[in-house]
C-alpha cells in the first residue's frame, strides 16, 4: 500500500499538493497551517493520532514526519511534485524498521 509521507519541519500549508491530488485524500488543517492527509483515508490511525497530538496544535515547523498509509493513493506523485518545499513523498510501502512517526 502506498505510504504518503509528510515532513511537517518543511510543510508551511500552501496546498498545491491538496490541490493537485486526483483522488482527493490530501487537505489542509481547519486553521491552514498544514497540508495532511484526510483522517479516514488513513489506515493507521497511529499516524492520525500523531498529527493532532504532535503537529496541529504547534505553529511551523515541527520536526516530525508522519507516514500515512493511504490505499487510495494511486502513487502518481503529483503532490510530491507540486510540493514547494519537498515537504511530501510517497513511497510503495513502508521500509522496514521505520516508524510511523519519526522525530527529526
């Protein structure tokens, strides 16, 4: 399953790659600070969790990434191109031994 991954140390919420999505699974936090991928089209909620607790409430950037597992990413990387501050990457799958949020 693809991984959507965010970089919130280099994310400042301009959402090109919200716009760009073709399946429409990518929005902006309520307040527009940050782009994130939209809670129910995650299956680890770990990685939800971690973006309300860790990142929503802070003002950028906060040196976290998050790795999203997102089935209805259908890996175009369109949002990885229009990305002004490479802050978002998708990969295939998870590499082995990486945690789901990592601390930068």
């Amino acid at each position: 399953m693809p991984y959507v991954v965010y970089d919130y140390s280099k994310c400042t919420g301009e959402a090109q790659c919200v716009a760009v999505c073709p399946v429409q699974i990518l929005e902006t936090s309520p307040d527009g600070k940050w782009c994130k991928a939209i809670d129910e089209h995650v299956e680890n909620k770990e990685a939800v969790e971690a973006f309300h607790e860790k990142v929503e409430p802070n003002d950028p950037p906060v040196n976290i990434r998050i790795w999203n597992d997102m089935p209805s990413c259908i890996f175009c990387q369109a949002c990885v191109a229009a990305c002004p501050t490479g802050a978002i990457e998708v990969y295939e799958s998870l590499p082995e031994g990486t945690p789901t949020v990592e601390e930068l």
